[in-house]
C-alpha cells in the first residue's frame, strides 16, 4: 500500500545518502477552500470545502460553532440581514488538531423599497434607488493616511471576482454615494475603483460622474468602538 508523504533525504555519518518516507497522511490538506459571496436577502447560501486525509468538518459562523453542521458543505437557507457574516470551517482527522479554512465573508443585500408582486423591486436592487449591504466587522489594528487615518476594525463590502467583485455605477445616474447605514457619524468610509480611483470621507463618500470605473467597492472604517454585530452601508446610484 503507497504512503502519502515528503521524501526526506538525510545524511549519515559515512557521508552517504538515506532516503526516508515522511508520512503526511496525519495532516489535512484543504484543496478547495470556502469562497466570498453576496447575496440578495431570501437567497440560499451554499459554502463547501474540500480536503484529504480528512474526516471531520465542523462550520463557524464569526469563529464560533454552528451546531450540527459537520459537513463538507453548509447551506444557510433564506439568510436574512443576520446571516450576513464570516464563515470557515475547521477541518481534521479523528483525535488530530484542526487545520482551519480561510473566512468567507457573505454579505446581504436588500433594497429600499420591496419587490413588487412580479418580483421586480420598483426602487433599490435592479431598480436605482438606495440598497444596503450589510457585512460582518472584523477587528484590525492599523493606520491609513491621511484617510481614515487610525482605525479599530473595518467591514469590506466586496464581491467574489466570479460575482463581478463590486457594484455597478447606473447609466445615467447622477447621484453615486456610499453612506454609513448604521447612523454612525464617526466612521470613514473608502472606495477603490476597478481602474484605480480610489477615495475617503467621514460618514459619507461620494464618486464622481461618469465615474472612472466600471465597478467599485467600499470599506467602512472605525475609528473606535468596533461593532459587534453586522453593520451595514448604504449604496446610491449602484446596482448589484
């Protein structure tokens, strides 16, 4: 039967080579890991991961245990505003020490007015107006000048690259703004643009139009007093 390992070549004391197994077999490898998603309020959540020399999965939501889900996959079914979060898994082999996943961040959208009974919203996502996207804060040491300067924690309003990374200016719109949606007023808020262009204000950020890009995501930054629970920002002028 073939050992899984690392061939170690050590040297003894005639100065000729060995050739020794060193068996791997013990150690989880994760080949597939958790992905970001955002998603519209009501939706399904599906995060998976995939690993060898391995038999336990546990999920976390925000680095806690999610009871009852030791599968390779979670589903989080019709995730509301409170789904939003970071999720990972720790993945072992029975009576071994968990090697973790990297934290997918899921973000929840919902828009300012409710869709209509065709299931087209008349205002918000797909429709112009004002949508909120909210996110999970993560605690973050660091300084950035001259904006937002010093900061506690941040949330990262970004998009997997195979969802399109960011939000989409509207055609013809003329307002584009991100706004803290918690009623904060001493955040920051910063934006990158796909082709670059980058700002920062206090509260309320505004890019230009046109703007330079065809994509854009956002950061809300806090200078003291991270949240614990999922903060949201609100998004004018943009599509998901």
């Amino acid at each position: 039967m073939a050992v899984a390992g690392l061939i170690l070549i050590t040297r003894n004391t005639a100065t000729a080579q060995t050739v020794d197994i060193l068996d791997q077999s013990g150690f989880p490898v994760i080949t597939a890991q958790p992905t970001d998603q955002a998603v519209i309020a009501g939706s399904n959540v599906v995060l998976s991961v995939q690993a060898v020399y391995a038999d336990n999965y546990q999920w976390q939501s925000n680095g806690v245990d999610i009871a009852g889900q030791t599968n390779t996959t979670l589903v989080l079914p019709n995730v509301g505003v409170n789904g939003a979060g970071a999720y990972s898994c720790n993945v072992s082999q029975s009576g071994g020490d968990p090697v973790p996943t990297r934290a997918a961040s899921v973000l929840v959208e919902t828009a300012a007015k409710p869709a209509t009974a065709g299931g087209v919203h008349a205002d918000g996502i797909l429709g112009g107006g004002p949508i909120t996207v909210s996110g999970a804060p993560r605690a973050s040491n660091g300084t950035i000048n001259p904006c937002p300067g010093g900061f506690v924690g941040y949330v990262n309003y970004t998009k997997s690259i195979s969802q399109g990374w960011g939000w989409t200016p509207i055609s013809g719109a003329t307002t584009l703004t991100a706004a803290d949606g918690g009623g904060r007023t001493d955040t920051k808020i910063g934006y990158v643009g796909e082709y670059g262009d980058t700002g920062c204000g206090q509260t309320l950020v505004t890019i230009p139009y046109p703007p330079p890009s065809p994509i854009y995501r956002f950061t809300i930054y806090f200078s003291n007093n991270m949240p614990t629970t999922n903060y949201p920002i609100t998004l004018t002028g943009f599509n998901p």
